[in-house]
C-alpha cells in the first residue's frame, strides 16, 4: 500500500542550514490549521521548554524574560486528538538522502511514543529527506524494532518500506492523517 | 454522586500570594508523575508558550535567552491519554471562597475544550478554593452553559452541585483519573 520510492516532486525548494526543521515544522503548522478550522482534528506543536531564570517588570504588565535555557525536551513536539483518537508524533529533516540518523530523537522521546502506544494511543514519527523532498509517516513500532537492534540510522529503503510517503498539496499541505484514516480506520489512501 | 461539600480537610496549608497556582500545580505534576510511572496514563503539563526574540552564543555549545515575552497560551495546560481516550483540562486556583471567577481561563482555552470534547475527547477543568483548601473536577460542558448565560464567576454552590471534588492523598496526590473513570468507564467513585 506504499507509495513507491524515488517519485520527483515538481516542488522542491531550496533549505537553507540556518532553517534547517523550519520548514517542515512551518509545513504540519499549516496542515493543523487546516485540520483545527475544518474540525477534523486538534493538534498543537507544543512549546519549547525553557528554563526562566530572570525576569524584568518594566511595567506593572509587562514580564520580559532576561535569562533563559533551552530544556532537554521530555515528550515529542506534537500531540492531539482526531477521531477521538489522541495522536501523538515527533518529526525531523535530515539533509542525508540515504538515512535518517536516530541521534536527531531522543531515547526519553522514543520511551513517550512506547508509553503513548502501550496505552492505545497513535504514536508515530514523520520525516523528512529534504534533498530527495520527501516525507514520511513511520510508525513508532517500526522505529523501536530498529533502535532494538542497536542501529544507529534508519535506511532511506528502510523508511520507504515500512513507511508512508506523504504527498505534498496546497491546502491541506501535508495531509498525513489520511495516511492514519487508513492504517487505523480503514481509510481509502489514494482517494 | 458527588461528594457533600463543605467537608473540612486535615492537610490545610498555608498558600502565598507568590505562589498563587503553585501549589495546584505542584500537586497535578506529582499526581501525573504517580500515572506516568504506574503506566497508568501519560499527561503532561505543557511549557509555558515563550517568544523568544534575542540569543546569546557564549559558547558552541550554549544558548542563553536574553530576551523573552510570555505568549498568551492558546490552549489548556495540560493534556494526554488515559485508557486510549485523549484527556485535556485546564488547571486554575483562587483564594475566593464563595465564586470562581471565569475571567481566570481565556476564552480561546474554553473554544480549545470545546473542540476536543466535540471530536470525543475528555475536557474538564480543575478547580481549587485554595482558603477553603477544596479541588474539584468540573466537566467542560458545566463551564460551557454558564458562559453561554454571559455568567462571570462559577457560584461555588454550583461547583459543589456539577463537579466533584478529589480527594487529597498521599500518593497519587490529587487523583483525579478516578473521577474520569467514574464519569467516562463506569468506575466506582468510593473504592
């Protein structure tokens, strides 16, 4: 049921290395904008986790963060409901056209996607091969069998395979929950 | 179903002005570290939403945030699965006795509620009296009619009448999920 591998995009754009995560970020933003109006589904990146160490009132309403740290994050960047279903996902660039290097998840944000879907939750990573312009929904189980295995990177093939190559349009932008209506509703993939 | 309220607690504490919403706070993380490590949910609090405008480098390996603005959250604090169901609440304190004032929660949080219950999700909010030192789970939909009637505050009567107040404990803190199981699976209530 996957699509096949290699297909051109007529799309591509150019990545810079200062917006390296951008873009596919700015991508599912929009996406779930559009799912939030149409009321298809409720997901939100969640914040960055931050560490405040110093704040100034110039004003009696006004707080201004002074000092502050980038936190280790403990779950994945996204979470929400659709179907009633709560999703939850992680998703990553990389620049590399023959693999994903795992080193871009952390191991706690791996255990959260075990936990999300040991309780019946949808746990799953998207991601993204810039140079090839390709994206891919991958399911967590698929990730945990491979860092079981003590691999260091998933292959391109690898991520061909087992996951779903999702098309890029304009509005939906990166519909990847049509990709989860049809592996967890049944959901026709090609409509 | 609902516990008489008035019951007079033996754990009363002394709550600072410095730490108005602390100290709920404080006892909802324990409480989710308690579900976390039981297996029996995961729900988290989300950071606090930050706009990040200036970043210092003062080493490769460092960032440091030299200027900040606290964002207006755009959706409830907390959110997460129990039992395959996506849970999604908003936590708020006030010292007031006899009303909660709604101006406590942003209207863009009680829209975020609305939507998760309409796609099937569990959305409440938590409420502690901190002076009378009572917590109470009260459903969406409550909180929705009385805003529909332009009410203000939530009577305390009328929190006492439609939630349900948790119990204080040891360990889970402040266990909350077995209302949810009450309300939602048919859980005993007293058990």
């Amino acid at each position: 049921m996957n699509y096949p591998c290699g297909i051109k995009k007529t799309n591509s754009k150019i990545i810079s290395y200062g917006n390296r995560g951008m873009s596919l970020e700015a991508d599912i933003n929009l996406t779930n904008d559009y799912y939030l109006k149409e009321k298809v589904a409720v997901i939100h990146k969640k914040p960055t986790p931050i560490t405040i160490c110093k704040v100034d009132y110039p004003s009696r309403y006004e707080a201004v963060i002074k000092e502050g740290y980038f936190k280790t994050p403990s779950t994945t960047d996204y979470n929400g409901i659709y179907k009633g279903k709560y999703i939850d996902f992680e998703a990553k660039e990389t620049k590399n056209k023959k693999i994903f290097p795992l080193s871009n998840i952390h191991k706690h944000q791996l255990d959260h996607l075990k936990s999300i879907i040991s309780l019946g939750g949808i746990g799953f990573i998207i991601i993204r091969f810039t140079t090839l312009n390709e994206t891919f929904l991958i399911e967590g189980n698929h990730i945990f069998d491979a860092t079981k295995n003590e691999k260091k990177s998933l292959d391109y093939d690898f991520v061909c395979k087992k996951g779903y190559l999702i098309k890029v349009n304009y509005n939906p932008r990166l519909d990847y929950l049509k990709i989860i209506d049809h592996i967890y509703f049944g959901g026709d993939i090609n409509e």
